[in-house]
C-alpha cells in the first residue's frame, strides 16, 4: 500500500497505479469486459482501490477527482472506485495495443 502521501490525487494518477501493479493477464480480462460487466469488479479490484487508494481514509483531492468526472458532488467511495475502474477500461480500451476489443462491446 502506497504512503499516505504517496495515494493518487487524481483519477488519472489511480488509473496509472493500477496498470502499474495489474498483471497482463488481469489487464487483457479486464480490457475484454463489457462495459455493463464491470460492476462485477466492486467487491474484489473495488475494495482494493477503496483501501488502497484512501478513500475511505480521506483521500479527499481523489475523491474531488471522481466527483468531478461523474459530475456529482456526492458521490460516495463505492461509487467513486467504480467510477476509477471505468476509467482504468476506458484507457485500456483507447490503448488496446494488441487489437483485443471484442467487436461487440
């Protein structure tokens, strides 16, 4: 777990952390999902992101990040690591080097 000063600030800042520390593997299988089918990732690479990241230890400037992307200044901490890993599959998505898109996402 990165130090408390060391947490992401930023969306872009948690997604870098992610693919960071993500194996290939979970990258590909994450890049292969359907957008409806992330919300399944809440209570496993979700938890990891609310712990590790601190949002519920008041990692605040990432939690203003999250609400200024959603566009909802009350966005909660399980919605905010959802909001996180829509982020991370969208890069992943725009950064699909080996053409894994399925047709049909």
């Amino acid at each position: 777990m990165p130090g408390s000063r060391d947490l992401p600030q930023t969306i872009e800042e948690a997604v870098d952390y992610l693919l960071a520390n993500l194996s290939l593997n979970d990258e590909i299988q994450i890049n292969l999902m359907k957008k409806e089918d992330l919300p399944n990732l809440h209570f496993s690479l979700g938890s990891v992101i609310r712990n590790e990241m601190g949002l519920w230890s008041g990692n605040e400037s990432l939690m203003k990040s999250c609400r200024q992307y959603a566009g909802n200044d009350s966005l909660h901490e399980d919605d905010a690591s959802s909001v996180i890993i829509d982020a991370m599959w969208e890069r992943l998505r725009s950064n699909d080097l080996m053409n894994l898109k399925p047709d049909s996402a």
